[in-house]
C-alpha cells in the first residue's frame, strides 16, 4: 500500500492551566491516492480534532502528518476543508465565494479569464452555476453546501477533507448531496478523508471506514474494508448482503463494544 | 436509530429532484399600491405632528403670560424671522448667517470625526486581535473614556495654543472611544470558521484584514461610528461655546450673552435637525455597506 496521506502516532492533548485531557491517543493511518476514507465516532471522540490536525488548524502534540512524505503542519488549499456548516462568507456571491480560493491557488498559474473559467467550471460540477450571483443567505442549506464543496475541489486539493458535511442538512437533501459527492469522486479521482456519524452515509461512500473508540484517549479501534464496487447504488445497496454486513459490524462497534457514555 | 425511517425517505428522493419554480408575489392594482403607500405614511407622520402642535400650544400658553422668563414659540418666531428667511448672510467676523455657523462647526466634526473613525478602527482592530494589545490597552481605554470631553479642553488649547484644532481635538478625542471598542468587539466576533476558511485559502494578513475583518466586524463598526457621530456633534457645540469664533456653539453663547432668548431657541432647533441628520446619515451608510453580512 503506498502512502499518499500518512497520520504518524498523533497524539493530541488540550491543557488548561493545570487540567490536562488527553483526546487522541497514537493514531496511525495510511490512506492511499484516490481512497474515500471516512472516520466515524461518538460526538465528542475527537474526530473533528482529528480532522482539523489534518487540515493545520490544530497542530497535533506529538506525532505528525505526512502528505506525499512531506510533513505538513499548517493550513492549506492542498487539504482544502468542507465545513460542516458551509462556513461560505455572508458577504460574498456564491460566484465569489469559491473565486477567493481560486484567486489565491492560482494566481500566478492562470489568467483572470481562466479562473473564471475554473470557478464556473466547478460550481457547474455541483450544479450550483444558477446560483453564481445570489448571497449565501438566498440559498437553501444544502445548496450552500454545494456551494462549500465547490470552494474546496476549485482549490485542487491533494485532499479533499469532509468534516461532518451532511450533518446539518435535511435526510433528503444529505441523500441528494452523498449521490454527488459519490458521483464527483469517481469523475475526478479525489482522496478523500470525511468525518462522520452516520452509519449508512460511512458505509455507502467510503472505501474504508475508520472507527474511533470514545473519548478521552480516542484511539482507532478497527478499520473495516468496504469491498463495494462501484459505482455504487443507494437502492440496490438496501438489500445487498455486503453492504448489509459491513453496516453491522459499524453498528456493533459503536452500540455494543463502544457505546457511547452520555456523562463522559 | 432511524434506519428505516431514513430508508422510506431517500426512496421516495432519489428519482428526480424536485423542480424550481419561481415565484413571483401578486402584484396589486397601482391606485391601490399608492392609497397603502399615503396610508402607511400617514400613519407615521401624523403622530408626531398632532404632538408637536399639543406640545407648542401648551408652550405658547404657558410662556404668554407678561412676566414670562422665556418667550412663546409666536416670540420666537417673530424674533428670529430674519435669520430663518436667510440663513446665507454675512457681515464679516461672526455676524453671519446660520448657514455658515452650521457649516463651520460641520466642518469641524467633518474633520474630527474622520480622523477619529480612521485612528477608532485601527486601534480597535488592534485591540481585537492581539490578546496583549487589549491587555495592555483595554483598561486605559476604560478610564479615558469617561472623561467628559470638555475636560479635555484646557488640555488642548495649552498643547495647540489655537482653538481651531482644540476643537478637532476635542470632537476626536470624544468620539475614538465607542468606535474603538465596538470595532474591538467586531474583531474579536468573528467566527472561527471564517478564520478557518481564511487559513485553509492562506490569505494574507492584509487580505484577510480587507476580506474577512472588516466585513464580518462592519454592522460592529458601524454601531460604533454612529455613536461617535453622535457624541462628535454634542462634544462641539460646548466646545465651541468656549473657544469663540464662527459656529453654532459660539452662536448659542453669542445670543445668550446678548439676551437673544428667541435666537437660542432656534439654534437648539438647528442643532437637533442636523444631530438628527448626521445619525440617519451614518445609519444608512452602514446598511448599505453591511448589506448582505446578515447570517444566512
């Protein structure tokens, strides 16, 4: 398996004055080029965190993250982020929303005329080039989300970083939104790394799922290959026997074995 | 768990999506639009105007009366005629029409004002994004402000030796605070998110100041300016009083010492319609330049 994205013994402690809480504990992981990784927990594992050391916005307290066997420790639009809640600038068009990323990536790479190409370029992969002069406040939930992915692959990322991107959306709209991300990822290749809560949404997206134990101390307890082939169908994946299997072993690793503790 | 509810759901989305449709609101007949329009505005300008007329009878009533202290709005317009019907004359040093007394102290808060606005916004994005310049500033912001601004009037004339700039001073100094802080409050506001997505595009500082601080913190900034405006215009017409020369402070003190009670009482006027003015001013400056910052 070669390593494209390679988390090194990340541990991870907060301290506030004299309290310290360990929250990650030696994570290890390879994801491979092209691979759709998702990360699944209970609500305060540690997952985001997890996420954000990824992208540079924590920095992890020991170990560190390898993209193509360079450390990185800082932001960048090589691991563009989708937030969860769309994090689009109130004051800025859909158009100009994912044109700031733009600008910045290629500023020196492309002409003004073919940024502007790329923007449309890629608000049309999410369906949003209707929305191109309209606030984000215009739009519905799930069209800012769009609209937030759009931002993140116009940036070309190494990476492409999901953190809970459906979490705020209506069923759906999030069901709408998994068929376009699924359908993106087999047209343009993306590795992505997506943090999740949802059993379904882990199973029917991610080549592999990661699942994490609770917090304090999150580890990676198990990692489960998903052997799906895709393209892969929502309907017909009800009542197949793998797709069945794996969302077991998911739900019983999360109820039985790591059931989450409300008073944790 | 709400596996098989969710699966019900994504059954029933999945074929098509469902189709846009633009909705346009029901037009009502034009006379109709206008009737609403007279309506509405009546329903605001008529309060106020049966209130203004009560509140000028009860003082036309009170102040009649031979031996009144002040006189009665009919004085008062009788006296002050002249001045009301040309504002624009001038008959050198500070006999001069309302107009240019407006003017004159306009221009000084123009100036003040301007330069507290500039000097208010940077200090304050200062304070609101470094933890040790607020630490370090903030409690002698605390104590600054409260200082009245015609205590800072003696100060002024001693370190400018000229009234002019006294007076500028004063206005500035009156007005920096509330625009500091509220830019201060602005700054330290803004969600994490937007300086996540600000980090993850690696704007630079300057950028990120003119992309992302200055809109996110403008509905602060602006509640801040339009304070300051307010205060800039109460601070000059009492500075004024003091240092003399052209301007409505001046002419206040002018006519009070000439015992031009009516005078005085159209100044007051003058000067409410113009504090007035200058708060919608900054107001709807602010609604246009935060327009679309609202959360969606």
């Amino acid at each position: 398996m070669t390593a494209y994205l390679k988390l090194d013994h990340i541990d991870k402690v907060f301290t506030r004055g004299a309290a310290t809480t360990e929250v990650l504990k030696d994570i290890n992981l390879t994801i491979e080029k092209g691979e759709y990784v998702s990360i699944i927990g209970h609500s305060g594992c540690g997952k985001s965190t997890l996420l954000n050391i990824i992208a540079g916005l924590t920095t992890a307290t020991t170990g560190g993250v390898l993209l193509e066997n360079r450390e990185v420790n800082s932001p960048g639009p090589d691991r563009a982020v989708v937030f969860q809640n769309h994090s689009l600038l109130p004051w800025l068009t859909v158009y100009e929303n994912v044109r700031l990323g733009v600008d910045k990536v290629f500023a020196r790479t492309k002409s003004r005329a073919e940024r502007d190409a790329w923007v449309m370029h890629n608000l049309n992969l999410v369906q949003m080039a209707h929305a191109r002069d309209k606030r984000p406040s215009e739009i519905s939930g799930g069209m800012k989300q769009r609209v937030g992915i759009a931002r993140a692959l116009a940036m070309e990322p190494k990476v492409l970083l999901l953190d809970e991107p459906f979490g705020a959306l209506d069923a759906l709209t999030r069901a709408h939104l998994q068929d376009s991300v699924m359908a993106l990822h087999q047209k343009l290749g993306n590795t992505i790394l997506m943090i999740t809560h949802d059993v379904d949404e882990a199973v029917l997206l991610s080549d592999r799922i990661v699942m994490m134990t609770n917090g304090p101390s999150a580890r990676i307890g198990e990692v489960l290959e998903v052997p799906l082939a895709r393209p892969r169908k929502r309907l017909e994946l009800a009542t197949n026997a793998t797709y069945l299997k794996c969302r077991q072993r998911v739900l019983e690793f999360l109820y039985e074995r790591h059931r989450f503790v409300e008073a944790a | 768990m709400n596996m098989p509810a969710t699966k019900i759901e994504l059954e029933t989305a999945s074929p098509v999506a469902a189709p846009v449709v633009a909705m346009t609101p029901k037009r009502p007949p034009r006379t109709e639009a206008y009737a609403r329009m007279a309506r509405e505005t009546a329903v605001r300008v008529i309060p106020p105007l049966v209130v203004i007329a009560l509140l000028t009878l009860v003082w036309e009533l009170v102040c009649r009366r031979a031996g009144s202290a002040l006189p009665p709005p009919s004085k008062v317009f009788k006296d002050t005629k002249e001045l009301i019907l040309d504002p624009f004359f001038d008959h050198g040093g500070i006999d001069k029409g309302l107009f240019w007394h407006l003017s004159a102290s306009l221009q000084r808060v123009a100036l003040g004002y301007s330069l507290s606005a500039i000097a208010g916004i940077a200090l304050g994005v200062l304070v609101g994004q470094s933890v040790w310049a607020m630490r370090g500033l903030d409690p002698l912001f605390q104590v600054l402000r409260t200082i009245p601004p015609l205590a800072w009037l003696p100060l002024s004339l001693a370190a400018f030796r000229d009234g002019q700039p006294s007076a500028i001073f004063v206005i500035f100094i009156t007005s920096i605070w509330p625009i500091i802080i509220n830019t201060a409050v602005g700054i330290r506001n803004i969600p994490q998110d937007y300086r996540n997505v600000a980090a993850v595009v690696q704007l630079n500082p300057l950028e990120f100041f003119s992309k992302i601080m200055i809109p996110a913190a403008a509905p602060y900034i602006f509640t801040g300016l339009r304070i300051g405006i307010g205060l800039s215009w109460l601070a000059i017409v009492a500075a004024e009083m003091l240092i003399g020369g052209v301007g409505i402070g001046f002419f206040i003190w002018d006519a009070w010492n000439s015992s031009h009670i009516s005078e005085i009482i159209l100044a007051l006027f003058y000067v409410g319609i113009v504090g007035f003015v200058l708060d919608r001013l900054i107001a709807g400056l602010g609604k246009i330049v935060t327009r679309g910052t609202a959360q969606g």
